[in-house]
C-alpha cells in the first residue's frame, strides 16, 4: 500500500473545546436520520451512507462524494468541522445537512439515478429543499451566515 505523509500546522487559534453537549458523528447521523424520515420519506437509501465532520474549512460547509470501495461504493457527506462549534445555530447544520441529502436524492454520488446534469445549475437544490416546504431553515440559514460567518472565520480560523 501507498501512504502519502501529509504535513500541517496546526491552527492555535482554532477552538477545541465545546462545551458540555459536543456535536459528534453520533449526533450528525441521528440529524441526518431525523431529516430523512421527516422531509424524505421517499428517498430510500440504496447504500451506505456515511455523515461526518470533516476539518474547519472557511467557504465549504458541507460536501458529498464516494467512498474508496469500487463495486458498491460507501456516499461519505463531511460537514465542516467548525460546525461542533456550539456558537453555530442547528439551523445552520440542519440546512446544510439536507443540501447535500438532497444531492444523494437527485444522484449525486448515490446509486439513485442522475436527475439534472450539473448539481447546482438553475437552483436545483434550492427548488427541491423548497418544494419539501424548507424555505424557511434555508432562509435562516443564509441570513445567519451573511451576517456572522465572516466575523466567526476571522476570530477561530
């Protein structure tokens, strides 16, 4: 097997301590399941799905992509590590959980056939989280971010 050596300084300014209630992968799965037999009843989830926080990262909230399996392959959705942050609204989280739900929904990176040919061309995303009447979190969503995710990234990141 290859290993590839990956060299990083750490971040001191970034937080490490969460409070008494930490947001975990244990806590994200049971987001995601929620969300799914909440406003995705019809979605059936054909393989393994995977939901994790990644590294804090300042523009990437949340993404989905394949596992490293070739037949059968895992749908791995990484969440951006700065979301265990308790400073961060669960409106946040919740919103960009369901994004990137609904890209496995609409065959990004799931075994579901591909229903648009570009992810986010014409609003797809946004049309489809508002049909299933979450106009609303999506909205709460953006304003938070607009007005506070700047000054947030200046002080942790």
């Amino acid at each position: 097997m290859f290993y590839k050596i990956i060299k990083f300084r750490p971040n001191l300014r970034r937080r490490t301590n969460f409070g008494e209630n930490p947001r975990d992968s244990k806590w994200l799965k049971h987001r995601l399941q929620e969300f799914k037999n909440r406003y995705f009843p019809d979605l059936t989830i054909s393989n393994n799905l995977i939901i994790k926080f990644g590294r804090p990262t300042k523009t990437r909230l949340g993404s989905i992509k394949h596992g490293r399996r070739r037949d059968n392959p895992n749908t791995i959705i990484t969440i951006n590590g700065h979301f265990q942050d308790q400073q961060i609204p669960d409106f946040v989280i919740d919103a960009t959980i369901m994004h990137e739900l609904t890209h496995y929904a609409q065959g990004w990176f799931s075994p579901h056939p591909q229903k648009y040919r570009h992810p986010h061309l014409g609003s797809v995303v946004k049309n489809e989280l508002t049909e299933r009447g979450l106009d609303d979190i999506l909205i709460l969503s953006r304003r938070w971010l607009k007005k506070n995710w700047r000054d947030y990234i200046r002080k942790y990141h």
